[in-house]
C-alpha cells in the first residue's frame, strides 16, 4: 500500500517531487501558499505525463490538493518541503509540520543551498533527528539523483528511511555524509563552471567554445563512465602528474568570477536579456529548451525500458 505523502511547495519543483511520488503508487497531499501555483499543479502535472506517454488519471487521482499546511501533513509518513529558498520560511513550515505532523514523519528538504542543519536547528529534538535533506534535481521527474543530506542531529535510522524511500520510487539516491554548501552535484558542476567562466575572461576561448568541448568530450563519456571511474581506468601515477603540471595554473579563486559581475551590470543577465556569457534569439531558447527536455525524456524513456526488460 502507498505511504502517505505530503508535499508543501507546488512551484517548479515541488509539482514534479509530488508527480514523482504518485506515479509509484503512493498518495500526495499537496499545498502551496499560493492558491494560483497549486491550482496550476494538476495541469503541470497532466502535461509531462502526456510527454512521457502515460495516461494522466491514475496518478491524478492520487494527488490532492490541500487549502493548508496542517491539512497537508496531518496523517503523513513523509513531509517533503519544495517550498521557497529562505531560512526562516523553511524553519517555520518544518516547526508547524512537526507540531501537526504524526510524531515519526519523516521530515525531508529540497534546499539546494541552506544548511539543513541550520533549518532544523530550533526544532525540538523529537522532530530536527527526522530531519533529512532529499535534493531533488530539475526536473524532478526526469532526472534520477536525489542527494540523501545528513545533518550534525539526523537520527540514522531516518537517514537510511530516506534513502530506501527515494530508492522505492524508482530513484537513484546518493548518501551525503556532510551537510557541505552544494552537497555533491553542486560542488562538482560549479567547480567546473568556474574554470569555464575563467577561460572565457583570460580569453582563453569563448563560451559557445566551452560548450561544444564539454558536449563533444566528456559530456558524452559522462553518463557512462563517472570521472573517478575514469582515474582508475587512466592509472593514478598519470593522472597525478597530469595534476602536478596542471592544477598551478588551475581557476582558485574564491570569489565569483568577475566575468559574471561585468556581464550583469551591463545587464546581459542570460536568456532572460538574450544575452549572457554566449548570445541568443528566442528562436534558440526555444530549441535549446526542446532540445534539453527531449534528450532528458529518452533517456528516462531507456531508463524505464532497462528496469522492465
Ligand atoms: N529550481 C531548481 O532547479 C531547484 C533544484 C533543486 C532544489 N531546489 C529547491 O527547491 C525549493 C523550491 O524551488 P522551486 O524552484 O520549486 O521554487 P518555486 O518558486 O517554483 O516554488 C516555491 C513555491 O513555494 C511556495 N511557498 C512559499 N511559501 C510557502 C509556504 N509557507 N507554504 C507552502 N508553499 C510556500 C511558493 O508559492 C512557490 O510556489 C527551493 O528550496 C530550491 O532551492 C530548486
């Protein structure tokens, strides 16, 4: 039988994380503090099951949409909060769903950049040892990681609850020990987005350069060799002198790039002025967002196809 799931947060993610949840059977009460954003759900959702090609209704009739928190969480397994990026927001929704919530919820967040320890920090210790951080990626529905954050208060037996949740749903979870800002994926992705930003400011290359090296590369050897299965398989001894040449004259800056300050103060702030670190026409951003979505649901298109041969 489903586990009963509330989901607090309708916006881009928490519509995607409740859609995730319902489609392996499990039952979603939804809220949103905006009426708009909530009622918006259902249609969200319809439109990427009809992208996947599975019919809407049944996970449909698995999410209900709630007018308030408590009514959300009342008779919950889990507490998923998708809501916005914001301390004391989230520490309020953690302290009212813990007062409401039934006494071993499970209690998860989707922060991407707030210290999940700090989010629980003023809770009772009853509720902040079920605390968990679940980091989902965009779109939830699409991509398989899901970060298991621990925190310096988590109760293991929460941890590993979490873990075997996402892993239950089709997921692909990853356990982090330390609650560090970026987790895993962040730090990784950011680490190379700076050494990018950097060659494009030394002039270096361009970024529609950078671009096209990533994806005709390692981007390709990436969803199926990880980079530390890549180290074993060069032999360390060469990578550790590739290292000793390379890393003196490697981006260390612990700043933003001032690449990026430039380019905002001009206002070249990305798609949004059609121009960023590269140029574009809405002809482009309009491909490019096809394109990402469409590569994205293939690949969960095999991922389903693998799981069922
Ligand atoms: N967008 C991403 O790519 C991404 C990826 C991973 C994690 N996250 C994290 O997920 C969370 C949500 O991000 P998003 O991109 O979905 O933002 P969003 O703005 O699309 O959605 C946030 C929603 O929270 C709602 N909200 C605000 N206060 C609330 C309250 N008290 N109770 C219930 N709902 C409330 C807002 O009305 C809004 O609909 C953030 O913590 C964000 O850092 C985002």
């Amino acid at each position: 039988m489903g586990l009963q799931v509330a989901v607090i947060g309708a916006g881009l993610m928490g519509h995607g994380i409740a859609q995730s949840f319902a489609m392996a059977g499990h039952n979603v009460k939804l809220f949103d503090a905006s009426e708009e954003t909530l009622k918006a759900a259902p249609e969200r959702m319809a439109a990427s099951l009809a992208e996947l090609g599975q019919e809407a209704a049944p996970v449909l009739s698995r999410v209900e949409l709630c007018a308030s928190l408590k009514d959300a969480v009342r008779n919950s397994d889990v507490v998923m909060e998708a809501a916005s990026e914001n301390l004391a927001l989230k520490r309020a929704i953690f302290a009212e769903a813990s007062e409401t919530a039934p006494p071993d919820a499970l209690l998860g967040s989707n922060t991407s950049s707030i210290p999940i320890t700090e989010i629980g920090r003023e809770l009772p210790e009853s509720a902040r040892r079920r605390l968990v951080g679940i980091h989902w990626w965009f779109p939830p529905v699409l991509i398989p990681l899901v970060e298991i954050v621990s925190t310096e208060f988590l109760d293991p037996e929460y941890f590993e609850r979490a873990f075997k949740l996402i892993e239950s749903i089709g997921k692909e979870p990853v356990r982090v020990m330390k609650d560090v800002p970026g987790f895993i994926g962040n730090r990784l992705l950011h680490s190379l987005v700076r050494e990018a930003l950097s060659m494009v400011d030394a002039g270096i290359c361009d970024g529609e350069t950078i671009d096209k090296v990533v994806k005709s590369s390692f981007g390709r050897r990436f969803s199926v060799l990880g980079p530390m299965e890549g180290v074993d398989l060069v032999d360390l001894s060469l990578v550790r002198d590739v290292h000793s040449y390379l890393f003196p004259s490697l981006e260390k800056s612990g700043e933003p790039s001032p690449l990026l300050d430039r380019l905002i103060a001009d206002g070249k702030v990305g798609v949004r002025s059609l121009e960023g670190v590269r140029k574009w026409t809405p002809g482009q951003v309009t491909e490019t967002r096809k394109r990402v979505s469409d590569g994205l649901i293939e690949f969960a298109r095999r991922d389903r196809a693998q799981r069922e041969k």
